[in-house]
C-alpha cells in the first residue's frame, strides 16, 4: 500500500496537498531520526574508544611508573648500602675514592627512571602527584650531592692523608690544607641545594610512609652540609693561622671551670702562640695575677652592658668571659694582653680544662715536670680541684699551670697527637661551647659567621627559639668545682591552651658539709667577697629569645634571693638570678615567655664540668601545667 491510498476518495484538492504534506513531514523526521542514531551510536563508539585508550594509558603509565619506581628504589638501596659502607672505612681515603663511582651510579640510575616525561606528567595528578614529586626530588638531590660534592671530595681526600695534620719536622704541611678549599667550597654549595630543595618539600601532602624517608634524607643532608662548610671554613683559616701567608701572634686563655664566668670561667693561665710557615712555637705565658687592675674599660662598653655587667669585664683580665659574647671578649683580652707585653695578638683563643681531657686522648698521657702523668681521666679534678689542695700559694698554681700547658702544647707540636682523634676532640669541644676564637682580621672574623666558635649570643629566627643562662661566680673562690648545674627547656601549655616557651634553671652545692673547715681558703675564698666560707655564690644572667614577651618568673630554694634584676643585651631582655647555696642545698628558676612556636627549643648555658654549652628542647620541664600569667 502506498502513502497515496491513505488519501479518502472524493477528498478536494486541498486536502489531497495537505495529505501530502503530512507523509513528507513524517518522511523527513523518520529520516532524522535514523540519522541521529547513527550520530550517536558513532559518538558512543568514539568516547569508548577514547576511554578505552585513556584507561589503557593509564594502566600503562602506571605500570610504568611502577616498574621504574621500583628499580630506582632498589639502586637508591644499594646507594645507601654503598654509602653505609664509605662511612665505615673514612679512615682509609683511598677505599673510599674507589668505592664512590659504584655509588655515582647508582644514584645517576635512580634519577634517570624517575625523571621521564611520563614521570613528570603524572606528577601533576592530583594526591599521588606529589608523591611521585616528592620521590624524584629526593632522588635528583641526593645524585647531585654524590657527582658535584661526594666524588670530588674522595678525589681530594685520596690524595690527602691525614697525617697531614701531624707536623713532619715541626711543621705542618699548610699547602695540603689550602688545596682542600676548592672542593669543599663546591661541596659545602652542593649541599646547601640539595638541602634547600629537599626542605623545600611540603611533607603534610606525604604518606607517612614517604614523608619519614624525606625527612630522614633532610636531616642527612644538613649533617652534611654542616660537615662540609666546617672543612671549608678550616681549610681557608688554618693554612693562615699556621703562618702560610707570614707570621701570626696569637693569645690561648685557659678558663677555669671551678670558677663561673658566663661563656666558662674565669681566665687564669695564658699563653702566646707564633706561627710561621706551619711551624708553631709557645713564646710567652702568664697569668692573671700578672694584669694590672685598670681604672677604666681597656675598650668602651655599652650602656646595656655596663648596666647587667657594670664595669668589671673591662677592667679585670679575669672577667672578660663574663659578657657571653667572644666578639666583645676577644677584643677586651687583646687589648689587656697588649697593654701588659707590648704585643698585638692577631687572633685570641678560649678553651678549658674539659677540652684539654678531650685533646689528651689524642695525645696520650703527659709527663708533667713533678713527674707525674696528666691524662684524660685526671686532667679536670687535677688542673681544678688537686692543686689548690696541694698549693696553697697562688704563684706555685700558676707554676704548674704553666708547666702543664707548655707540656701539653709541646707534646700537640711534636705530632704526637693521633690526627683524627685530635679533630675529634676539638669538634666535640666546639659543639659543646668550649672553645672559642676571635680573629682581628675582619675578614677571617666573617669566615667563622655562624658558627659556635665565635660563641655569639643565642639567635631566635623561624627555626629556632633559644634562651641563654650564664652563671658566674660571685663568691670569688673555687667553689664551682662542687656546684652542679641542670637546664631544661619545653613547650608548656597554659591553662589557655597557650604553648608557652619554658627554660628552668637549677643549681645544688655538693661540697662537704664541712666545706667552711675542710676545704682551704683559697677554694672557699675565705669570706673576702662577704661570703661565708663554704657557701657558694652564684649569679645568673638569662636572657630571653628575641622578641618574646616574658609571662612568669619563679625562684624557689633556701638559698635562691627573692625577684629578678633586669636588663636588655643586643635586643634581648635579660633576668638577674643570685643564688647563695649552702652545702647540700639546691635552687631552681623557672621563667616563661610567650614567642611564636617553632621548630626547635634550646638553651645556650655555661658549660660546666659535667655540662655541655647547649641544651635541646625536652618537652615541658614543668611538673605541673603552666599558669596563663
């Protein structure tokens, strides 16, 4: 039947047209119809094909990352097996030269399959990006510090031994020294990028699984930038130092422990060093009771300082340390020294009986003049405790101390120190603030920028918030040698919920209870200072982190005085503590302030006998929650 026989019979010729109208309108749109399925049935295959391939991608690329993640993970396992390695034989420069390229490659390996273009694409998807971000980071650095810094320092170091360090016919090979500061130079840059870019890693966007490696490798590359900059600052200043350039003066004190001045104690013995084309030779000694007493500062002081310390560190050579910062000390002692020999000292050195037990493993033991051996286990009761027993008078002390340095400095200049084992003492020195240097060239001054060595006043900045607490005697005596000295520092919270930075202080006297009869005058300072024989006198300066704003100061304890003075140093507000401590008695401070939070707490203190110059952050060293104050 067609379309026509739907038309009725005697229809008029207007209806037949209209008729017609109709089944070509019908025609069309079955036609459409038929076309827009065909359209989309041809979409649909389409966007499935793409998904498809999507998908296929996908899983490739995945498969592909996998694949390469996991053999850059076990090259970077095998780099940390070869590395673990390296640090076992340090001592033996050439195993290391040999060993590196195995690591070079390794970690050149590990790079190459983490940086791809499929890699760094996926890099940008969202969650897993970052960890694939984080990953070649981690990786690039890490290869960067083995080829521009590790490899060029075992070169150097093969060739280098370190009997280097020991003098060959009464000097030093300076030039050896010198031509480690290239490398180091590059390596101490290598490492400071490496370790910016590392840092530079948000780990909050890290699994933990991910984000304890990163922060592991962080911590490893500032361990070993610190090492680097550390070579590279000593292979620039000791080749100078020694004499390379012509010859230098330099002033030693001795600090003594048994009697607290703020950066160790008061300066007793000293001695003047000449070097020349690496040779080093003791020209002078003396000792404090050979200075005069001045009637005015040796060099101008500030108000600030002048209204904390008053005068006394400018007048008494004794009293230098006093001010716990060795760019003011320096200068003072040089200036004294000058005044009393005519000689102007090129650099000024600090150090304390501690340091030397340190550099007397290295050496062995000394035989002193009396006879008798000086070694690391006798050197800090004998140089601050036994000779008082055994010299009553002061000038037969300083004759032994002065034949006990020039024993101690001859058997260093000799070589008899084991080179390594001297390094390590004066690091660990170093790191516990017990040895200090000024030079009076700027230029070498600004060499040691930074650096524990010029024994600067604590620096609070985004990382870290530091309180100091020097303590100096007051009792004018030897008493410190039975004082004990405990610091903690802590985040406390305040019944706010506020985190308050926290620093207690504590002291106990351990001197026999028969201390006033037992002990000789010259250890008990005899009531010459308004001190009862056997007490101990102590006077406290703490100083606050910058910018913070105190809250709470507490003292407690039979023999802590009520309140605090107050002063400010160099930005910094500064509390008084004066303590006067019975045998057996013990006192304890507690001062809290409000600062931002940041990453570490520590407190730079006097190093004691028992105690080393810095204290890191404990938790909250309350035993009880803080007060809001």
């Amino acid at each position: 039947m067609t379309d026509d026989a739907a038309t009725p019979e005697g229809a008029s010729d207007d209806e037949i047209a209209a008729a017609r109208r109709a089944v070509d309108t019908e025609k069309s749109r079955r036609v459409r119809s038929r076309k827009r399925h065909r359209r989309e049935r041809t979409a649909g295959i389409v966007f499935a094909s793409v998904l498809g391939a999507i998908l296929i991608l996908g899983v490739a690329g995945a498969a592909w990352i996998g694949i390469r993640g996991a053999l850059a993970y076990g090259h970077v396992a095998d780099a940390q097996r070869a590395a673990e390695k390296l640090a076992d034989s340090l001592t033996d420069p050439a195993a290391v030269a040999a060993a590196v390229p195995t690591l070079t490659a390794d970690t050149a390996a590990a790079r190459s399959l983490t940086s791809d273009p499929v890699w760094g694409a996926a890099e940008h998807l969202p969650w897993f990006g970052p960890q694939l971000a984080a990953t070649a980071t981690v990786i690039a650095s890490v290869d960067d510090v083995a080829t521009t810094a590790l490899e060029p320092l075992a070169q150097a170091a093969s060739s280098f031994s370190l009997d280097t360090l020991r003098p060959n016919g009464g000097a030093f090979d300076v030039a050896a020294i010198a031509n480690l500061a290239d490398v180091a130079t590059t390596a101490t840059d290598s490492l400071a990028a490496a370790s910016a870019s590392v840092d530079a890693i948000d780990t909050t966007q890290l699994l933990p699984a991910l984000a304890t490696p990163v922060s592991d490798v962080s911590e490893l590359l500032t361990d070993g930038l610190t090492a680097a900059d550390a070579l590279r600052r000593t292979s620039q200043l000791l080749p100078l130092a020694l004499g390379a350039e012509g010859p230098r003066n330099y002033l030693v004190m001795f600090q003594n422990n048994a009697e607290w001045r703020s950066l160790g104690g008061i300066v007793g013995a000293m001695a003047m060093i000449h070097t020349d084309a690496g040779r080093m030779d003791l020209t002078d000694q003396g000792s404090s009771s050979d200075f005069t007493r001045y009637t005015e500062p040796v060099l101008p002081l500030s108000d600030e300082l002048l209204g904390i310390f008053v005068d006394k560190p400018g007048l008494y050579i004794q009293n230098v340390t006093q001010i716990p910062d060795y760019t003011i000390d320096g200068p003072l002692a040089r200036e004294m020294w000058l005044r009393e020999t005519g000689v102007n000292v090129d650099g000024v050195f600090a150090l304390d009986p501690v340091t030397l037990s340190y550099l007397l493993k290295a050496t062995g033991p000394v035989t002193l003049p009396t006879g008798e051996q000086l070694t690391s286990e006798n050197a800090v009761q004998l140089l601050l405790n036994d000779v008082y027993l055994r010299y009553p008078d002061p000038r037969d002390q300083d004759a032994f101390f002065a034949a006990t340095a020039a024993a101690v400095f001859q058997t260093i200049a000799d070589g008899s120190a084991e080179p390594a084992q001297l390094v390590n003492a004066l690091v660990r020195a170093g790191n516990e603030r017990r040895l200090f240097f000024w030079s009076a060239n700027p230029d070498e001054q600004a060499m040691l920028d930074g650096t524990s060595l010029q024994g600067t006043l604590p620096v609070t900045d985004a990382e870290t918030t530091a309180f100091g607490a020097y303590l100096n005697d007051g009792t004018g005596s030897k008493m410190d040698y039975y004082m004990q000295a405990a610091s903690a520092v802590g985040w406390c919270t305040a019944s706010s919920g506020e985190q308050l930075a926290t620093l207690t202080v504590s002291l106990t006297s351990t001197a026999p209870a028969d201390a006033a009869t037992s002990l000789p005058r010259y250890i008990t300072g005899g009531g010459s200072f308004g001190v009862d024989p056997g007490v101990a006198r102590t006077v406290a300066y703490l100083y606050l982190p910058e910018g913070s704003e105190l809250v709470s100061s507490t003292s407690g304890g039979v023999g802590s005085t009520p309140g605090f003075g107050q002063g400010t140093h160099d930005g910094r507000p500064v509390l008084v503590w004066e303590t006067n401590l019975n045998p057996g008695e013990t006192a304890t401070a507690t001062i809290q302030v409000r600062t931002p939070q940041t990453p570490t707490l520590e407190a730079i203190m006097t190093p004691t006998i028992g105690g080393s110059g810095v204290v890191a952050s404990g938790g909250c060293p309350l035993t009880t929650p803080a007060d809001k104050g």
